[in-house]
C-alpha cells in the first residue's frame, strides 16, 4: 500500500506546527489510508475516479435539471474545467457559453466546470474522509466536498439513503462553512441538520484540512484538526410520507452503508444564490490530497436508538391567546415582567419588549429598534437588504396550525418607502421549510396600513409552526410592523373539484374571468391564472383566441424560472399517473421548463421536464406519478433562457391534466 506523500512545504499558508497536527487524525486509525489519491500524476485516475457530464441527471424517466438546485453551470471532463497541475487537482468553473447534452434535448449554459466522484470504484462505510483543499471565493460559487451512498442502497432512493457533506463553501461568505447531513424520508419527505461554522484561522481560499469521522451512531467534523461539529441523531424511513415509527428502518440507518466521495464546484442555484458583477469569470478550487483512514471506533456498536424528534411526534401546542390569536406578544410591547412571557422565550437583541420574537440574517444586515413615537411597534432599518428574500427575517416559532382549517394572517406595516416582503406561514426544519400559506408577496406603502392573508391548512398539524416577515433583497431603509394576528377563522375548503370536462386545470381556453380569481392583473379572460418575473425581464402577457402569450423584452441568460407562467390548487393524488398536454410556440427556437409540483416549501418537483417551441405550434404530452398527496399543486412554464439583450414570446393554448387511463 502506497504511503502518505510528504507535505509540500512550498504550499503551505498556515504555520508548520499547526498543519502538521491538522494533518494528524485525531481518534486512533490505521496507520496507512485504506484509500488516497495524491493527484501526483499527469492526468485523472480513470481507476479511482469518474468524472460527471452534464447540468442534471436522470430521475427514472424525468431530468432533472440543475443537479435539483437551479445550478447553472454545465459539468465537463475537459482540462479547462479539470486538471492535475503541481500534485493538485485543479477544478475550474469558467463564465462561458457552453452547449450540451440534457437528457433527450441539449441546452446552452452560461457556466462550466468539475465535478468527480469515486462511485462504483471506492466506496466505505465508516472511517476518517480527511482532503486537503481551498475553495475559491465570489458571490455564487458553491466549492463542495461530499459522500453519497453506494447503489443499490437498501433504503431507496435520496434522502432516505443519507448524505454526508465533509465541507461546503459559500463563495459570498469566506470566512463561513457549511457541514450538513440530509436523511429522513425519500423525497419530498427528507430533512436535514448541520452547523455553519466559522474557519479556526483563515478563509475560505486559504488551503485547510477537512476531515470527517464516521463512526457507528457519531459524525464529527474537523477543520484543520479542530472538532467544529457533531451529529448523534438522524433517522431512515420508508413510506411517502412516512407517518409513523413502523415506518424507521434500524439504527443507525441511512449512515450505516457504503459511501463515496464526490468534489465538485458549483455555480448559482439555491445555496449562495447566482454569481453578479462582482464574481470572477474564473475560480479555481484546489485539492491537495484526499485519504481515507480505518478507525478503530468503527468496529464499536451503534448503541441504542437515540429519542429524536419526527414530523409524526407529538409537540406540546402552546395554546392561543384568549381573542384566538397564535402570535404571543403580537404587539412589541410585553415587558419582560410580563407573566406571559416564559423562561427561556426568544428576544431580539437590543429590543425592549421583543419576546417571542426571532431575527434570521444571511447576507443582509438591519438595526432594529422599539419606535417610541410609533407606539413601540417594531422599527427594522434595513441597511444591506442581501441577496433573497429571506436575508432580512424577522420570525415567530411555536404557533400551533392544525389540519384542515383556514387562517387569516393580519398586521399593521408601513415604510420609509414603497417596497414588498414576503410573508409565509410555514414549518422549520423538520419540516422541510414547508410553506403553508404558500409565499405571499405583499407590497408596502408609506402610510400605516393593515394587511390581511388567509390560507388552507393542509398539511399535517403543525404544533411549531413558524410566521415570516422577510424583508430581504428588496432595497434598504426602515420598515414598521406591529399589531401581527394570526387565528383560525374556520374550517379549510376541499381540494378544488375537476372541470366540467374532467380538466384539472381551470380555464384551460383563456376565456374565462372571476372576481374570486381575477387571474393575471389587466389580462381579460385569465383567471386563475399568473405570471411571475423576477423584475428584469420586461414581461408583459396577452391573450387572445383561446391563447396566451407572454413577451419577454430582456432575456436573462442564466435562469428559465425568472419568467412564470402559473396555476395553483392544481389537486393529485398519491400514486396516481398523470397526462399534461398543452399545445405551445415560440417567436424563435426556444426550450422551456415544464414542472407540476409544490407550491411553496422545497418546491419539490413531481414533473420536471423541458418542451422545445419552435415558431409553428405543437402540441406536447407528458406523464408522471404524484409521489404525495396535494391538493393544492402548481402547474409552472418557466421562460427560456438566451443571450443578454434577446427578446421573445411564448404563447400556449389548450392545457390539460387529466388522470391516465
């Protein structure tokens, strides 16, 4: 077995004797790796690495685009985006125009890069995962260092199966890193857990040392031989979704199988959001070495199930006040002495009379304040407003929303200047972030007014369900709450019956309009229908003869979900087969998305496919299987993407979704 290689002093940014002892496993291992590449070759080992092609990846007879994360780049093996370079491997993500394969089509993308793995020729279960690497920085590049389960895996499909992410980095945040597992039920129903920590010394784009240790019912995570974090708890199910502890398969399952080992970097999608002006056209992430150690805990039993907490246990409710409201302290004016205000309740820093209430900030920044003047309603002065909306959240936990009923969300807001946020009743983590109420934008005046939002409960009772006001990404100055109500009004209206001829899909003609459903602001003969664009798009909508067109003035050439085309409360059933047909066009050749899934939550997709408009109208057919039951789903178009400064419309005519014969 072939040794360690010595340390490349010529390379090292930390202090000898601190890298020495990084490089030290920390718990009693084999003396030599089990496995190890020290990329000192001329090129990749084809032996103990496979490189993946692409923007996506086959999910049975779906693609799925974006490796599921809205990722833009496109995967390639050329040395441009993978490399051996000075006993490194190189991988790099460049800004360019790139056309491929995707799935039955091909797409044409504004990023490339690498991504590795050791699939099918190293895998483990159990040990010390240790790589030496440093992550580049810039708004959107997302460097990641990782462990998937072999296949066949005994527990299904992902999340069910596990996932163990070693380090990833947010290209926004050098100083930060994310170390995470994903596990529960398959999805939809998988949940996660992990620590953000900040680096022992450096950033991100200094070389560090990062090493997981697996042992039976115990993950622990080192940066440069410091302990940064530890999981005990984590659980498998099967069952969509599962609903019970029959449904568990043994502990210490899903981290008891087989793993390998996957390096990539990433660009754009959900975890830093998309790159911007001030990203670099080209970053490179390095990795030193990878070695794989035995450990002698690993021979050691998992013990006993650890008591955990699932989406089918119980949670003590906190009762509603005496007027029905969910939101305690819905007036920012409970002093601490208050006897309604429990041991242990969250506060805002600095805010007199602010308990029960949370503030989450990614990359925005705000000062709160209890406004005096403002009869001490809650004053946020938004100084960096970030990236998404969710940058700026100020939140409360433990509102207890049952099944089945309907609830009115009210309060009093006002502004600096006009602006929008997002309001969301929603779950926590636990819950997969699930929204309830779905994401509801509201548009804020200068002048104190009430805002008032209902929503059908119908999702499982959710005793720790958490109410959102995020204020993120949508400029900067104070923004004023107060007087927040959320309660039950009554009883949730049934999922939405089929169209007279069987449709699932309402107004399938663009004929039809309904004050209860006014459909797209000033398009006659559109309800129950929307649009949506990000706001750089130019769109403007139409519809005419049964057919609706949308004009898009300026492309954007990273991102097809920047122009929507909707319909909500679309109702499945759980193992149902599905047929959508539609008949759709473009001004020229254009690829659209096409997905029905969730509204709201981790917008789970159930179908995820692509229809490639040319100038002349046809007609497209697609099928798939509901894996839950949702009454309330949404049919999505999602724009095409092209080069900066293209115009196009799309026009579509005769949807419809019925249950396959």
């Amino acid at each position: 077995m072939r040794q360690p290689a010595r340390l490349n002093i010529s390379r090292l940014t930390l202090p000898l004797t601190v890298l020495l002892a990084a490089c030290t496993p920390t718990a009693a291992t084999e003396p030599s790796p089990v496995w190890q590449d020290e990329f000192s070759g001329a090129a990749l080992s084809s032996q103990r690495w496979s490189p993946q092609i692409g923007n996506g990846f086959m999910a049975g007879n779906d693609y799925v685009s974006g490796w599921g994360n809205n990722e833009l780049q496109y995967y390639t093996d050329r040395p441009q985006n993978l490399r051996l370079e000075n006993g490194e491997l190189v991988i790099t993500a460049r800004k360019e125009t790139f056309t491929g394969p995707t799935g039955n089509t091909s797409g044409t993308f504004g990023w490339t890069s690498g991504r590795i793995r050791t699939a099918g020729k190293f895998s483990r279960t159990y040990g010390r995962f240790e790589i030496r690497a440093k992550f580049p920085r810039g708004k959107g590049l997302w460097p990641a260092i990782w462990l998937l389960p072999e296949e066949p895996n005994p527990y299904g499909s992902w999340a069910a199966s596990g996932e163990l992410d070693i380090a990833e980095g947010w290209g926004s945040k050098p100083g930060e890193v994310a170390q995470t597992i994903h596990y529960g039920g398959l999805w939809p129903n998988n949940v996660y857990s992990g620590s953000t920590v900040k680096y022992p010394q450096g950033a991100m784009d200094d070389w560090h040392v990062y090493a997981v240790e697996w042992t039976p019912g115990k993950i622990q995570w080192f940066i440069d031989g410091q302990l940064t974090s530890e999981k005990t708890e984590w659980w498998s199910a099967g069952g969509t979704p599962p609903s019970g502890d029959a449904d568990l398969h043994p502990w210490p399952a899903p981290f008891d199988q087989p793993f390998y080992v996957l390096l990539n970097l990433a660009v754009g999608g959900n975890f830093d959001g998309n790159p911007d002006a001030t990203t670099p056209s080209a970053a490179e992430m390095r990795v030193d070495y990878v070695r794989v150690y035995g450990l002698e805990a690993e021979k050691q039993p998992a013990g006993q199930r650890p008591r955990m907490t699932y989406p089918w246990t119980p949670v003590p409710a906190r009762p509603a006040l005496p007027d029905g409201n969910l939101v305690y302290n819905p007036s920012f004016d409970w002093a601490d002495t208050d006897p309604r205000v429990t041991p242990g309740a969250p506060r805002l820093e600095g805010v007199s009379g602010s308990a029960f209430w949370t503030l989450f900030t990614s990359d925005g920044k705000v000062t709160l304040s209890s406004d005096t003047a403002a009869d001490n309603a809650l004053k946020a002065d938004i100084t960096a407003p970030g990236s998404v909306n969710y940058a700026v959240q100020v939140r409360q936990d433990g509102l207890n929303v049952e099944a089945g009923g309907k609830y009115e969300v009210s309060f009093e807001v006002w502004a600096a200047q006009p602006r929008a946020m997002m309001v969301k009743v929603g779950g926590g983590p636990n819950r997969g972030y699930a929204a309830y109420s779905g994401e509801q934008t509201v548009q804020i005046g200068t002048a104190k007014a009430r805002r008032t939002l209902t929503f059908d409960m119908k999702a499982v009772t959710d005793a720790a369900a958490r109410l959102e006001f995020n204020l993120g990404n949508a400029g900067v100055g104070p923004v004023w709450l107060d007087n927040v109500v959320v309660k039950r009004v009554g009883n949730a209206a049934g999922a939405r019956p089929p169209a007279s001829d069987g449709n699932l899909l309402y107004n399938a003609g663009f004929t039809q309009d309904s004050p209860a459903h006014p459909g797209i602001a000033g398009v006659p003969g559109t309800a129950y229908w929307s649009t949506w664009e990000s706001g750089a798009g130019g769109l403007s909508t139409t519809a005419s003869g049964g057919e609706v067109t949308l004009n898009v003035a300026r492309v954007d050439p990273a991102n097809n979900w920047h122009v929507q085309l909707n319909q909500t409360d679309v109702p499945l059933v759980a193992g149902q087969t599905y047929t959508l047909t539609f008949s759709g066009r473009a001004s020229s050749l254009r690829e659209v998305g096409v997905v029905i899934g969730e509204n709201g939550g981790s917008y789970a997709r159930y179908l995820d496919a692509k229809a490639a408009l040319t100038p002349t109208a046809r007609g497209f057919t697609y099928t798939f299987t509901a894996p839950v039951t949702n009454p309330a789903a949404q049919l999505q178009i999602l724009g095409a993407v092209g080069q900066p400064g293209e115009s196009y419309s799309l026009s579509f005519k005769d949807f419809r979704l019925v249950p396959a014969k």
